[in-house]
C-alpha cells in the first residue's frame, strides 16, 4: 500500500477531501466519498454484529445508552434523506420512526416506503 495521503487541513484522505485544495474533480471526490461512505456503513454494520463492545451477558443501561446513541446518529442521517419537498424534518423522522415499527422481516420494505 502506499503511503496514505492526508490532507494536513482537515485530517482527510485527499482522495476524498473537499477542501478545494486537494485537488481533482467535483465527480471524483464525490465518488470516492461515496466508496468511503459505503464502506464505513459496512463496517459500523460489522461492529454492531460483533464488537467486543456489543457481547455482554446481561445489557446494563451503559450499554443501552451507546446503543441509543448510534441509533440516534444514524437517525439523523436516514431522515435527511427522508425529507420531502416541504423540508419537514419532523414529519420525515416520524415516517421512518413509524416504519421501524414493523416486525422485522418486513423493516427494510417499510423503511424505503417511508423515503
Ligand atoms: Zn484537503
């Protein structure tokens, strides 16, 4: 591998950094933020499986404190893609919220309808 390329202002990979000094194209940096993205999604996927973290006999409210706090991120995130045309934050967190409540083989069908 070489060496990685990191951008001294924002602690970027330059590659994906969009300082506008790092150079490259508007499609290149939007591509390869999308890589990153999709492969932090994988991993962040991959700690909440099997972090030592997450392995525990009994849940204390600690661990239901982290857990609450990585959803509430990851709420975020999904509502801002939630949002419609009338830009209602509370509306979209609403739908996706009423979405999760789906049993669970039917979650992922009703999270897209919520988009
Ligand atoms: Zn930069």
């Amino acid at each position: 591998m070489d060496t990685p390329s990191i951008c001294t202002g924002t602690q970027t990979r330059t590659e994906a950094c969009a300082c506008g000094a790092c150079g490259k194209s508007p499609e290149a940096k939007h591509a390869a933020n999308k890589r990153d993205v999709l492969a932090l999604l994988d991993l962040i996927a991959g700690c909440v499986e099997n972090h030592p973290s997450q392995s525990f006999e009994r849940a204390t409210w600690g661990h239901v404190g982290d857990i609450a706090h990585l959803r509430s991120l990851l709420m975020e995130i999904a509502t801002g893609f939630a949002l419609g045309p009338d830009r209602d934050e509370q509306a979209a967190r609403r739908r996706i919220e009423e979405a999760l409540c789906a049993e669970d083989d039917e979650v992922a069908g009703a999270l897209i309808d919520a988009m």
